[in-house]
C-alpha cells in the first residue's frame, strides 16, 4: 500500500469514480477543498457571479474558486439557503465524517484500492 496522503488517482480510476456518482461525491473530485471545508460551507459565503467561496482561515478571507459545476452539486440539494450541502432530513450541515465515510465507501464499492477522499483532494490540489 502506498503511505497515506501519497496516492494518486489515475484518469481510469477517476473515471470509474464519478459515473453515476453521488453529488457530494462529484463535489470532492470538482472542488479539491478540505472535507470540513465541504461540510461548513454555507450559500452566504459563496460570490455565485464569481464562482467562489469566501473562507475565513486563522482570521484572515481566503478566496476559493468553485466550478459552475461544483455550485450545480449544491443548488440540487439546495433547500432555500442555509449549508451548501445539507445533513440528514435538509437540516444543518453534512458532518465531516458522513461526507468522508461517504466518499471512502463509494471509492471502494467502485474497486479503487488504497485510496481515500483526501487522495483526491491531493491529486487535484495544485
């Protein structure tokens, strides 16, 4: 098995991955934010003109770029404001370990081996 946080996903692989995916699965491969980042993040802090999300770190903004496509995920699940992505029953927000117990199960019914969500997220990172 390759260390953790050290594998890559390949075109094959990535491809397997997102045919007839979950949305929130399809926003981790579009959007390479931390999962938390996923789960806290809420339509008042999204520029939809600017396709880009508004992220307070260490007490500074940072600007992340989001995909039409990534905002598409959100707007299917989307319950008149509020989180991006919503928890059980529409309420609140995805905890972190739903959306990471999520992505991890679908990466390995889909015969991905040795991978995470966060290999992901590093693939497509930089």
């Amino acid at each position: 098995a390759n260390p953790p946080r050290d594998r890559l996903i390949t075109g094959s692989e990535l491809r397997r991955l997102v045919t007839g995916c979950h949305p929130y699965f399809l926003a981790v491969v579009l959007n390479p934010l931390r999962l938390v980042e996923h789960c806290r993040l809420h339509w008042d802090d999204i520029d939809e003109d600017l396709n880009a999300s508004v992220i307070v770190k260490g007490g500074r903004k940072h600007i992340q770029p989001l995909t039409p496509a990534y905002l598409a995920c959100g707007r299917s699940s989307r319950a008149g404001g509020g989180h991006l992505f919503t928890g059980r029953h529409g309420h609140g927000f995805i905890l972190r370990t739903s959306l990471s117990d999520l992505c991890n199960r679908w990466i390995k019914d889909r015969g991905v081996a040795d991978a995470t969500a966060h290999d992901i997220r590093s693939c497509f990172g930089s």
